[in-house]
C-alpha cells in the first residue's frame, strides 16, 4: 500500500545516538502489519547516513529526514518533526526503541473506531541484562473530558509519549499552552510537561493491552547518567518543566490530588537527581534544587522499604510493573 501524500499516521523519530540502534527501530518499523504511515527523523545535530535514505527509499514507505544544525534535545526535535507530519495521528518513538508488529494497526484501529484522540498501550521495558517487566498502569478502556487528566494525576496513565497515538490537533493545542522553552532546552521531564498539557485538551482516550511498545533501559541515558553536564542540564529542565506546569496544576489548587502528584512524580526526581549530584556542588544547582523541595515536594516520601506494610511484589503491582521473565 502506497499512502503517498495522505498517511493517517506520523511517526516521528529523535535521533542524537548511534546508527545501529536506529536502523532496528527503523527495522521494527518496516515489520509494521499496517503500511498507512509515514517516517520522520529528526536528525539532531548528527548526520544521518545516506544508506539509511537510501533504504528508506527502497522499501516504498514514505520518509523525510530533517537536520538540527546544532543539538536541541528530544523536545524540540519533537516539536520541529510535528511541524512536518501529514498524518492524522502523531507518534513519537525513540531511536534506540522498538515498536510491536501490530502496534500502528492496533493503536489506529482504536483511535478511528472509538473516537478517541489519544490511545495507550502498555510497555515493554527491557534492561541491559536481559529482564523483561510489563509496564501498564491504566485501567483498559474509555475516559472522557476532565476525567482524563483527573486519571493522570492519580496515577493511572504513563507520562510517556512514546506509548501513546495522538491526535495532531490535541499535539498542537498543548504546545501552543505550553509556550516556548528556548532559553532552557528540555531534556528531562518533557514528557511529564507534554503529557500533563495533552491531557487537559484531549476530549477522549481509549486505553488497549492488544500491542505494546518496547523500552530499552540503558545505564548512560539522560535519567540514569552520572555524568556531571547532564545532571546539570537535568535539574535545569526538570526546573523549567515544572514552571510551566504551574498554569496548568493551579486549576486544582488545594486539591490533595495535586499534593500526592507533586509528591510522586517532583520528588521522586529530584531525589533521583540528588544521588548524581557530584561534590562540591554548584551552587546554583543547589539553589535550584532548594527551590523545587521548597515549592513542589510538600508530601511526606511513599517508604521505600518493602518492610512499610507492602510486600514489594503489591508494590511492583502498585507501580504498574508485572514481571515476566529473562532473556536468553
């Protein structure tokens, strides 16, 4: 099938890393049991090979390759890659991931008979040593206007993108609430910021368990990096994520909802952040990090201990997380 000028989907594919890692994505991508979608890389400030083109090529599906002249992060390569997609529906997928062989087909056959103008699929995490967990933390099914986003804040979607089928024009409207972020590109916590914004103007959502979207942890990315300038970076853009969030939240203001979020998902991060912090610390750094607990972690901490009360498999559970099995 040939969808020439009119795919229903845009698939849309940051790329700041290494090639190999890209072609299985883009492998992934070409085992797709629908053919009604196009491909966008945004080549972030890299090259991206004339093979990759030329394959792309070959094989009939619809492509465009954009280049940053200078890196701007996951964020905006999103955002720029959007500006060009044709499709009805935005998906976004990072280099280093893949996609299951039904997940296009499965995720717009649901968005096209239920409606909906988000869909999301569970994920299928995987580490460097071979582990598998199934990630879903919705309940299956359909949610409708303020019911959306209320769900999100308790817990009961991912804040990743990368999961989800989006409807263009619910895309647009969040970033046009979002505003600009060029004085501090983000790196970390965008899609918390994205997904928070896209669900207060979507309208309708559909959750389904029929494909999956595969996550590849890796030890060196942004959030599991000890690396001193990317820490740095972290805190500034989880700093700048959060200030924008501020519109948005203050709509459920002195809502214990709102507290348990800040809680979860602000702490947790800036917790995260701390471990990484290398002595002396900056002092900026530290003021930043300051500001945030003052401001944003209110809450007492979930224990971490299994020992609380919770068995750590009711945890796991809690979290959206059933283990499977390892690799071979």
């Amino acid at each position: 099938m040939n969808v020439g000028d009119s795919p229903s989907v845009s698939v849309i594919i940051p790329f700041h890393g290494a090639e190999p890692d890209l072609r299985e994505c883009l492998g992934s991508l070409q085992g797709q049991s629908s053919e009604d979608f196009e491909v966008i890389i945004v080549a972030d400030g890299i090259p991206v090979t004339r093979d990759v083109g030329e394959e792309l090529r070959a094989s009939g599906r619809s492509f465009r390759i954009v280049q940053n002249a200078t890196r701007s992060g996951p964020y905006e390569s999103r955002r720029r890659g959007a500006t060009f997609a044709k499709g009805q529906y935005l998906s976004f997928v990072d280099h280093d991931d893949l996609i299951a062989p039904n997940f296009i087909a499965a995720m717009l056959a649901t968005a096209q008979e239920k409606g909906a103008e988000v869909v999301e699929c569970p994920i299928l995490a995987i580490s460097e040593a071979g582990m598998q967990e199934i990630r879903q933390r919705f309940a299956l099914g359909a949610l409708h206007g303020h019911d959306i986003l209320t769900a999100y804040l308790h817990f009961r979607s991912f804040n990743n993108l990368v999961n989800k089928l989006i409807h263009r024009r619910i895309w647009f409207a969040a970033q046009d609430s979002i505003g600009s972020v060029d004085d501090e590109p983000l790196t970390y916590f965008e899609d918390l910021l994205c997904t928070a914004f896209i669900y207060s103007h979507a309208t309708s959502y559909y959750a389904i368990d029929e494909t999956h979207y595969v996550y590849k942890w890796r030890r060196d990315s942004t959030m599991n990096t000890p690396d001193p300038a990317k820490v740095a970076q972290s805190i500034r853009s989880l700093t700048k994520a959060v200030s924008k969030l501020d519109p948005l939240l203050s709509r459920y203001a002195q809502s214990a909802t709102v507290g348990a979020f800040l809680d979860r998902e602000v702490s947790w991060a800036v917790k995260l952040l701390e471990t990484k912090l290398s002595n002396p610390i900056d002092p900026e750094l530290e003021a930043l990090l300051n500001s945030l607990r003052m401001r944003y972690c209110r809450q007492s901490q979930l224990p971490t201990n299994p020992s609380h009360g919770t068995s750590l498999k009711r945890r796991l559970q809690r979290l959206g997380i059933r283990l499977l099995a390892r690799l071979s």
